[in-house]
C-alpha cells in the first residue's frame, strides 16, 4: 500500500505511455469560463491529470488556464498529463487527423499525452454534434468500423504529437475485439466505474493487458440512488476521519483504476484531491459488503452520453 499522504500522487504504469496519474481532473462543465476557474483551481489542488473532449465544446478554456499556469512558471508542460477525445462525427479514417489537430490548437499543446475514441458509435460525419432525423433518433454512421477508426488511431501515434490512444464507453467484448485486432494496443480506457459498478472483470482484463481503467462517474455523478449515502462508506469515512468522496476516491486508487471528478467548487476540488489510504480492512469491506449494482449512464448502449447536455 501506498503511504497514506503519497497516495494522491499514484502513477499507474501502461505498456505505452510510461506512466498515467491515477488522479484526474474532469473538464465537463458547460461554461467556458467557469471551465477555466476550475482548471485553475484544479491546478492549483494538485491535479495534474485533466481530461478533456471536443464534445464538451470548452478546450478552448482549459487551454487558456493551462497556459496562464505555464506563463506564470507554476509549472511546466511536462508536468501535465492531458487526454482528450474524438468524437462520435469523426470516426472516417480521413477525419481523425484534423479533429486530432484542432483539439491540440484549442488547447494550446503540441502534444496530447492520450488520445481517446469518445464513444465505439460512429455518427453521420459532420458539423453537427448531435445528428438526428425527423423522429429524434440518432444518425448513425455505418461506413466505418471502429476498427478502421483505431488504425486512423494508431497512425497518429506513429506520425507524432500523439504519444498514446486509448477508448471510452466501451465494453468488456468490444474492447476485446479492438485489442486482438491492435497493432497499438490502447493505453487506457476511460467508463464509467464505482462502488455500485465497480467492472471488476473490465479491470482484470485492463491489467492483464496493461491497459489502464479510467473511471468516470466515480462518485456516482449525485444521482440516485447516491454512492454517497452508502452506509458501508459513510461508516468507514467516519472511522478514517474522512469524507464519503474521498473513501470512494482513495477505493478507486487503491484497487488499481485512475479516476476523473469533476467540480467548479474550489473547496471540493480541493477534498477530491486531498486523498489518503485506506485500511485494508476497509478495502474488504468495500467489496464484501457493498452489493448495490447501478449503472447512471447509457452511453455504452446507445454512444450518447447522458451527462453532456444535448443541446446543439
């Protein structure tokens, strides 16, 4: 076990990249310039992992506060690890190079530490994020497999700028499919994971493969029923003197997986990374008691995901 103050500062090691901190700063915030508060105050708490989209509409923003730390010599790039993804439009082979690029200069970087397929759907190539017919369903893109679009993946890789790739909001059998097929394997894949979906089997396969779990929504997103609430939790948190995000933070850390929070709230961006070990008797109680089983997010049924705001 990790000494209990050193625990925020995890790095897990993948077959591709050296090393991903396990403690990551979500930037799905709608306001560009509240994004740009809490990138700084994430900055400011420690993170120094941030996970970005061209979906979430704000690089822009992270971009912007990343480069006011640098100018302010707080730290240096090399300091940051910064993943964004590609979204579900740019699929086509012939597309992934110029997303690719256009999210680089929103954010203001030469290089992107992990490049991430958004979704394994592809949808109707396009200006628009969101295509959909009369009837309000989904256009789907069937000219393109997402094995094509790894390939577009791995080129990026081998031509520079991107040091790794990875997928989100995929499943344990489409993941399979991508890795025997893979010329680079991917270096992380980001779903959704916590105590009520903890994908267990996911995260066996991610080590035995050196791939590292990401989880979002690792604090249950405050939907209901609420990870929070958890009478397992909430009884250890007290035991540890710590708050029930922060058990379920240090939980995520301590079984293997990296995590994303997201918060514009300075003092809760300050808890989340203010992380500390856990017993391991905790640990146990964790998984042995613990029996609720939830998923908050559809997005590996349909690849929309259900905390990005539709609107276009």
């Amino acid at each position: 076990m990790a000494p209990s103050d050193s625990l925020r500062y995890t790095r897990i090691p993948t077959h591709q990249s050296g090393t991903i901190p396990a403690v990551g700063f979500g930037t799905l915030i709608p306001d560009p310039v509240v994004t740009g508060q809490a990138t700084s105050s994430a900055l400011e708490a420690g993170f120094r992992h941030f996970d970005c989209a061209e979906r979430y509409r704000n690089e822009a923003a992270v971009g912007d506060a990343l480069h006011e730390a640098f100018r302010a010599g707080k730290l240096r790039r090399q300091d940051l690890f910064v993943t964004t993804k590609l979204w579900n439009t740019n699929h086509r082979p012939e597309r992934v190079r110029p997303a690719f690029d256009a999210s680089r200069k929103r954010l203001q970087v030469d290089d992107i530490d992990c490049y991430i397929i958004h979704t394994p759907f592809a949808f109707r190539p396009g200006d628009d994020q969101d295509p959909r017919d009369a009837s309000g369903q989904v256009i789907y893109d069937s000219g393109v497999t997402l094995a094509e679009t790894w390939q577009a993946m791995e080129r990026l890789v081998d031509e520079g700028h991107c040091k790794s790739i990875g997928l989100s909001d995929i499943t344990l059998d489409k993941l399979r499919e991508i890795v025997a097929v893979a010329r680079i394997r991917p270096a992380m894949v980001q779903v959704e994971a916590h105590p009520y979906l903890p994908e267990w089997e996911l995260l066996d396969f991610c080590r035995e493969h050196g791939i590292v779990l990401q989880a979002f929504a690792a604090l249950g997103h405050a939907m209901e029923p609420r990870v929070l609430d958890d009478p397992t939790i909430t009884a250890i948190a007290r035991q540890v003197h710590k708050t029930p995000a922060q058990v379920a933070l240090a939980w995520a850390v301590q079984r293997g997986t990296a995590f994303l929070t997201t918060s514009t709230n300075p003092g809760r961006i300050r808890e989340n990374f203010d992380i500390s070990a856990l017993p391991e008797d905790a640990m146990r109680q964790m998984r042995d008691e613990i029996s609720t089983t939830v998923r908050f997010n559809t997005v590996v049924k349909t690849g929309v995901p259900g905390f990005i705001p539709r609107a276009g």
